[in-house]
C-alpha cells in the first residue's frame, strides 16, 4: 500500500511538474514504441476484413468446410438440376458440365482459404494479438519501475538534506530501496529494448504477409482460369452441336451448317404446308395472319418441332412465316453484296439484256443463298400458276413478298427501307418468277429433306411452253467457243397481259406522290399514291412477246396491295 501510495503521489508531482520525469528510453526506441500501437491497430483491422472475405468457415475441418462454401452447393444444386433434366435436354447438359467446374473451384477456393489462413491470418493475429501486445504490457511495468525509482529517489534526496534527526536516519534504508529500483528499471528497460529492436528487425517479415496474400490470390486465380478453361471448350462443343437452335434471326449460313440441311427449315416447312393447302388461298402472303398463330407457328419452327399439322389449316399464318422468316435473316437472301449489281442489272433498258444481266447476278449468289432462292422462286412460279384462283401474280408477289428478299445495307426502319427499295425489287423479283424455269432449269423437289407429306391433291398442271417464245443465250454456259449455242431453248415464258389494276392504297408516312418509269420488257408504269387515292399498274406487251386477251380483274375481288407494309 505504500508503495502504491508514493507511486501515485509522485505520477503527481511528475504531471504537475513539481518533480522531473526519468526517461530511460533512447530516441530510436521512442520512435519504435509510437509506431508499435498504430502497427498493432491496422493490423488487427486487417485480420478482421480478411476474415469476412473468407467463404468457408474459420478453424473448422476440411471437409465440413468444403461443405459449407457457396460454390460447393451451387454445385450440388447444379449437378442435381442437371440429373433431373437429363441428357435430351441441353439445360440439363449444361447445369451439369457447369456443376462440375463449380466444384472444381470450390476445392480450389477451400485450397486458397487454408492458404490465406497459413500464411496470413495466424501471422497477423499473433503479431496484433499476441507480440505487440506483450511488448506494450512490458512498457507499461518499465513505467511503473521509473514511477518507482523517481519515487525512492525523491525521498532518499528529502532525507539527505533533513535536519529531522529520523529523516536522516532513514537515508541510508532509502538509498537501499533506489538503487534496488535502479536495478528493476535496468533489467525491464533491457528486455524492453531487445523486444522493440527484434520488432523493428522483423518488420520485414510482418510486412510480407502482404506479399504473400497477393501470391496466394494469383495462384488461386491462375487455378480457377485453367479450371475454367479446361471446362469451356467442352461446353461450347456441347451448345454448338445442339441442333435446336432458333432459325429465326440466325445468318442463313450458320442455320445450314448447324442442321446439316441444303434448304433452311422455316422455308421447307412453310412452302410444303403451302403446297398442301395454300395454293389457292385468295391474297396469300398479303392478307395478314392471326398475331398470336404466327407467333407460335415461328416458335415451332425455331424449336424443329414435327408437330405441324394444327398450322395447315391457316395458311396466312404460314405465308406470314415464310415472310418472317426472310425479313429476320440478318443479310436477305439475295445478300448485300449484291445489291447494286441487281439495282443495275433491272435497269438495263433492254429486256432480253436485262434478262442477261440478272441472270449473271443470280449466279454470282453464294451456293447456300442461291440453292435457297432457287427453291423459293420455284415455289412462288408454282403459286402464280394459280393466280386467277389466288390473285397472286408474279408481279403482285414481287410487291407483297421482293422487299423481304432484297434491301440495301443502311441505316433506318424496315418501312423506311422497303418505301426506298421497293420499286427497284418489285422489278427485280418479277421477271425472276415469271421466267424461273429459265433462271433454275432444274427440277426442284420441294420435300428435299423427305421430313414432309407430299401434297395429296394434284398439282396444277404448268402452262405450255409459247410457240413463239423468244430464244435466251445463258450467258458462258450454253455458248461454244465459236460463240454459237449448242442447244437453244425457248423461253418458257407465260402470257403477259393488257392488265391495267386501281386498287386503294394506305402509306400515311411516304411523300404524296412517288413515281417510278421502269423500262422492263413489256413496258411497265407505276404510280404510287396515298390516302384514299390509288396504285395503277399498266403493262403493256412487247411486240416479240404476244399475248392473249386478257380481262382486268375487278376491284371487288382483289384486296388491297401495299409495296410497303405487304411484305
């Protein structure tokens, strides 16, 4: 209790400034000691983020760890998904390709985590917890030792400058007592000063700990990217060899080359279902379907399902699929690259030069777009065949259906580019229909995948070939090298009639009045109107093409044509 008594009484003269302090610490383990708290301070804070950026849980076994990670029951929940779906589903193929990588990563994660444990936590947490802490304990019992010698000190002077008789009495005992607190203060001081000089030794090795976290994350990530590496390449094999993929919006190349077909499924589909039950549909691909029926007709057609039968009923339907699908293909069937080739060869003035002139552009089509144009303009030849039935002639195909073939590659709406583009197409398409057993001689099978029915009513028996029809060189194909043709071929071309069409027209976003003079064969004129007025088509034969007499058909049975809006 004295002690305690005179420690106290002289930390008061010292705090006042009645009595002078000793300091038994040199500047340079001054200086040691005010950055050992702060040291200790961050480090803790350290220990503490590091911890919460851990997944598993701190101190527990192996295995109940690797149990407890987030990406050991994603994988679990992944595996088990994928078990479920099973292997005729590509969810299911993926869920369980993906679970395995997932589990890969967490025995990597769990690795990294023992790792960052190891090699940074525990080094930490003895240097915040443990070492600094005991040197900080240390300093503390070195000021309590200076308390006491200032103290012994203080009284051994008082008493040697007393006159009290018993004061002086007591110098020699009080003399005793300093130097043995001088002894005290010399050994803390000394094991004080060896652990703040080993500290500042070690910083070094303290401050590695950051280098190290930094490695161990790289080697897990290094771990986790080959894992992941090793993992995509087959999962993209799996997806690139599913085959239900959507045809719709695909490039017309990547949906052959992925089904392994010639002809692109939607196009099949729709021109069997047509053949079947459309061919006298009045106003094919221009009256336009249910919503709600086309949106799932394309939905069957993008999933290759089989089950098509509830669609033959609607034939609109189907014709509006066909249309879809031709405008969602990322480049049209007769390409970009060929746009102004085919814009020129239509405006060649003469027609047996014009003929010429598209049919070199049709056979520079790539081999996948042309076998396809060839199967579709064979189609619709066999569609306008029917056209006092359907009212679909090779010129109103052209008009409801060109702009979904052909359209440049520019900025702007699909009406936009339709309203820019029609007329150049309409009088691209419609000699290619009119005339397609000259521009694709060959026979076209329309089942080319045998996957449909063939048709059970007759097919409509193909106009006789004129007795006057007007001889066609194929341009490098039917000429011998003396410039004459081994095998001229007449022209099977059908009878062009006198036909002359008022039919109302509704484009409430084009210019007043648009007009275009197209010299084309038998001469045609177009004059496109808008609001309430009308759309007039004159045709006018050539004197080396004649034809029969031939009555206009009445306004009352033929719906209106939009070269826009009708593709």
């Amino acid at each position: 209790m004295l002690k305690q008594f005179n420690r106290m009484k002289q930390l008061a003269n010292q705090t006042v400034g009645r009595a002078e302090k000793t300091e038994v610490l040199s500047d340079d383990l001054l200086q040691i000691e005010r950055r050992l708290e702060l040291v200790r301070v961050v480090s803790h804070n350290t220990h503490k983020r590091l911890v919460s950026c851990l997944q598993g849980q701190l101190g527990t076994d192996t295995e109940k760890r690797h149990k407890k990670l987030p990406l050991t029951t994603l994988s679990q929940a992944m595996q088990e998904g994928g078990s479920q779906l099973g292997d005729e589903s590509l969810i299911g193929k993926m869920m369980d390709v993906c679970g395995e990588a997932e589990s890969r990563l967490a025995a990597e994660l769990m690795q990294h985590e023992f790792q960052i444990e190891r090699d940074i936590l525990d080094p930490l947490n003895q240097l915040a917890e443990i070492e600094i802490p005991n040197i900080l304990k240390q300093r503390k019992q070195l000021a309590k030792l200076v308390l006491d010698y200032d103290s012994a000190k203080t009284r051994w002077y008082q008493a040697t400058r007393s006159n009290n008789q018993a004061m002086a009495a007591k110098a020699d005992s009080l003399k005793d007592e300093m130097d043995e607190a001088v002894n005290k203060v010399e050994i803390c001081k000394d094991q004080l000063s060896a652990d703040l000089y080993n500290f500042a030794s070690k910083e070094g090795d303290y401050a590695h700990c950051y280098v190290s976290l930094l490695e161990a994350q790289a080697d897990y990530h290094r771990k986790s990217l080959a894992a992941l590496e090793a993992t995509i390449p087959t999962i993209r094999i799996q997806q690139d060899s599913w085959m239900e993929k959507p045809a719709f919006g695909t490039a017309l190349e990547e949906h052959l080359k992925r089904s392994n077909r010639e002809i692109a499924l939607p196009m099949e589909a729709c021109v069997m279902m047509l053949l079947e039950t459309g061919m006298k549909e009045e106003g094919l691909f221009r009256i336009a379907a249910g919503a709600s029926k086309l949106k799932k007709l394309k939905a069957a057609l993008d999933c290759s399902t089989s089950q098509l039968e509830e669609f033959y009923s609607d034939p609109h339907a189907v014709a509006g699929a066909l249309k879809s699908y031709l405008r969602e293909l990322p480049e049209p069937l007769m390409t970009f690259g060929l746009y102004d080739e085919w814009t020129q060869a239509s405006s060649v003035p003469d027609s047996d030069k014009r003929l010429q002139a598209l049919w070199v552009t049709c056979d520079r089509l790539p081999k996948t777009h042309k076998a396809n144009l060839r199967y579709l303009v064979k189609f619709l030849a066999k569609l306008a065949q029917d056209s006092d039935v359907n009212k679909m002639t090779p010129s109103n195909i052209s008009i409801v259906l060109g702009p979904n073939l052909l359209w440049p590659k520019m900025e702007g709406s699909l009406a936009e580019m339709a309203a820019a583009t029609s007329l150049h197409v309409v009088a691209i398409i419609d000699p290619i229909i009119q005339h397609a057993d000259w521009f694709f001689p060959e026979e076209v099978d329309f089942n080319v995948s045998g996957m449909f029915a063939m048709p059970t009513h007759p097919a409509t028996p193909t106009a006789p070939d004129l007795e006057h029809g007007v001889e066609r060189k194929r341009p490098g194909s039917l000429v011998g090298q003396d410039g004459d043709s081994h095998t001229p071929r007449k022209d099977r071309y059908r009878p062009r009639p006198n036909l002359s069409l008022s039919l109302p027209l509704t484009l409430p976003s084009l210019p007043k009045t648009l007009s275009r003079q197209e010299s084309r064969g038998p001469v045609v004129s177009a004059l496109y109107v808008v609001a309430d007025e009308s759309i007039t088509v004159t045709e006018t034969p050539t004197e080396d093409l004649p034809s029969p007499d031939f009555k206009a058909v009445p306004h009352s049975n033929v719906a209106p044509l939009n070269p826009v809006t009708d593709k």
